[in-house]
C-alpha cells in the first residue's frame, strides 16, 4: 500500500499519478480567513445577472425538471444558433450544435472522442492544465508548443508547434483568448493550422471559453469563422466567463454535423444530458445578454488597466500584458518555487493568486493574478503586493 495506491484493490496508475490542482492548492491555504483577496480562481466576483437567474427559475416553476436530449433542450440550440450567427456573421446549422454540462465537460468528451492510449496532442502552453489532464486521464500524451513572451503580446511559433505532430498526433489543442497568458491567436495564424490540420488528417479542438473577454474587439478570432461546417474542428464555448455563470456548468459544442452522433453519445455515458433548468438561464443570457457582456468588459478593462500600469513598476516582474482574458501572468525574478512563494504571499499581504506551476512545467517562475474583481479591490491588492514584488 502506497500513497498512489492507498487500497490493495488496484486504482488505475495513470489516475493515481495525477497531481490535484496547485491553485487548490494554495486557495485551500487561505479559503474562508477573514480580510483575503481571491485572485487564485478564475472567476468574476459578480453573480450571475438577475434576468438569467429569473430564466432559470421560471423554468423551475414551470416544471423543466425532467431529463432532456443530449443535444440539448430545442430552444438553447436554437438560441446559440442565433447568438453565433450574429457574432460571426455566417449561418451555423444546428446540427453542429451540442450543449454540454460546462467547458470542462466540452473538452473531456471531445478528447474522449479522438484520444486512444498512446495516443498524444499537441496543446498549446502554459496553459490552464485541465485538457493536459484529460489527455493523461484517457492514457494519451500531452506536448507542449510554448508561447514566447515578448513586448508586443505572447506569440506562438507555428513551426514549432508542428515539428511536435507525428503519427500517434490526433489533435491541436489551442486555447484562445488563453488562461493564463491572455495570449489572443489572429485569424491569419488560426487559418495556417487549419490548412495544416486538414493536410494531415488532424482534428483542432479549440476552447473559446474566453471569446468575449477581449478588450480591442467585440469577439475574439474563431475557428467557426474559418472551419467549412465538415472541418475537423471542434470549437467549445462556455457559459462561465462572458455571463458569470461559471456554478452552473453549461456550454456548448459547434462541430462537424457527422460527429453530433458520437458527442451526444458520449455525453449521454458522461452525464445523460445537462441540467434542464440551466438551459433556460442559457438561453436568456443568449438572447438578452449583450449589455452585460459590454458593462462586464468595460469593468475588466478599468481593472487591466491598473494592473498593467502598476505591474509595469514592479522592480521584480517581468510582465506581457494581456491581449485578452483575465489573467495577469508575469514571472517574477528568482523565482523557483510558485507553489511555496504563493502560499508565503497570501500569508504576508492576504492576496490569493495562481501559482505558475500549476499551468505546466514552463509556467513555474511565473504567478497567475485573475483581475476579474472590482477595479478598487485590484488596486488594494496591488498595494499590498508591492512590498513583497515591487
Ligand atoms: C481555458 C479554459 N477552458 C475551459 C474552462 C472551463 O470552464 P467551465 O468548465 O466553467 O465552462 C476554463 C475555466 O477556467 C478555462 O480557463
């Protein structure tokens, strides 16, 4: 009996080496103390807006309280086929859409559709380590093309990333606008992997769970404004970020028509179909939520701001500002522990921020700030921060 294997009946090895989250963590160090700032998770400090939690709960009244279809209930379907054909300018059929419980339920089961044991992808890093772990859970390979950081933004070097790709490749995982860096890939580099993912047979699995946190634009360049409707591409959305609904766990699927068979049985083994009601909240945040998203991000964008001004004087930081998302991710000189420093950090100054590590391997000297909080909190903490990094 051994820590990995704490029962004489067998856990499978691959699951009990996996590590458990580091911004856990550290977040599990200072949950609930009095006087904290929670910068560690990334999430809005705001609720849910009050039309989408009254969508949700007229929907509960009313009775949506059954099992739905694993595609999703007719009318969400409907409403992500307007709100996408809006955003984007170009008609979505609605058999490329399949609602899933959450982003993270999107990634696991459209890796569970393409990864075999010995299987490897080809992701995109640092990154929030979640899909890495889902390639590990289904016994594949996680390789990683790093971002470079650079004055100019983050930058990805597309060569790279290819020399990675050999015959057990299935997939390019490509997380843009991405956690942790804020790195946002443009339509010109989106369409180079596109014709190099079509060329060799690979899928692109792209998590777009950040589209509407962008600051210059209204959305972030997507694979669905690139991708022929049978493409070998996978675009996840999420419900989390743009409306403050990360406690509700719904998103949505846009792929090919022909894989709407295997997405909806595997989501059927997964969970047997998402949560009825949400569905509902989903919809009103489709169909009624732009004014949010534009006060949200104006919130965001005084926030950013601050950080960017201040970060830029911190002596011990090295800083790429963000082109999107709402993360700060800057490595701070002599660092080679993010986990202890993190956790020395929220005992010194009560801020609670991501540790580099727990984004990979290349993200260790490095700390994740989640700026997602009202922009007078973010300077407080930034104060207290610059002691100790500035
Ligand atoms: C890059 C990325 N993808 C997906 C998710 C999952 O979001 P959710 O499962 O809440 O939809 C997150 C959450 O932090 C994320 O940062």
């Amino acid at each position: 009996v051994t820590p990995e294997q704490p029962f004489p009946a067998r856990i499978r090895p691959g699951i009990a080496a996996l590590r458990g989250s580091r911004i856990r963590e550290v977040a599990n160090a200072g949950m609930g103390r009095p006087g904290i700032i929670p910068m560690w998770f990334g999430e809005s400090d705001l609720p849910t807006p009050d039309f989408i939690r009254e969508a949700a709960a007229e929907a509960l009244r009313r009775g949506e309280t059954f099992y739905t279809p694993n595609a999703g209930v007719p009318a969400l379907r409907e409403a992500i086929v307007r709100y996408m054909t809006r955003l984007y300018g170009r008609a979505i059929d609605i058999d490329r859409i399949t609602v899933s419980a959450s982003g993270m339920n999107a990634i696991m089961i459209a890796l569970q559709a393409l990864v075999d044991a010995g299987d490897n992808v080809v992701l995109v890093g640092p990154m929030w380590p979640n899909a890495a772990d889902c390639v590990r859970v289904l016994g594949g390979e996680a390789r990683f093309a790093i971002l470079d950081p650079g004055n100019q933004g983050w930058r990805l070097d597309l060569d790279r990333l290819e020399s990675l790709v050999d015959t057990r490749t299935r997939a390019i995982f490509v997380n843009s606008p991405g956690n942790p860096t804020g790195w946002m890939m443009e339509a010109a580099e989106q369409q180079r992997l596109l014709d190099f993912a079509r060329s060799r047979g690979l899928w692109i699995v792209a998590d777009e769970v950040y589209a509407r946190i962008v600051y210059d634009r209204d959305v972030a360049p997507s694979f669905v404004s690139l991708a022929a409707p049978d493409d070998p591409v996978i675009v996840i959305n999420s419900f989390s970020k743009a409306w403050c609904m990360t406690g509700w766990r719904l998103g949505w699927f846009t792929a090919p028509a022909a894989l709407a068979d295997t997405l909806q049985k595997l989501t059927e083994f997964n969970i047997a179909g998402p949560t009825s009601f949400a569905q509902w909240g989903g919809v009103a945040a489709l169909d009624q939520g732009e004014e949010f998203i534009a006060a949200q991000r104006a919130r965001l964008a005084q926030s950013r701001a601050i950080v960017v001004e201040r970060l830029a004087k911190f002596r011990r930081v090295r800083f790429t500002p963000p082109a999107a998302a709402f993360y700060a991710f800057f490595a701070v000189e002599g660092l080679t522990d993010s986990v202890a420093a993190c956790k020395r950090i929220l005992d010194e100054t009560g801020v609670g921020l991501a540790p580099g590590s727990a984004f990979g391997d290349a993200g260790e000297g490095h700390i994740r700030m989640c700026y997602a909080i009202s922009p007078e909190r973010v300077a407080e903490a930034l104060d207290r921060l610059e002691p100790v990094l500035g």
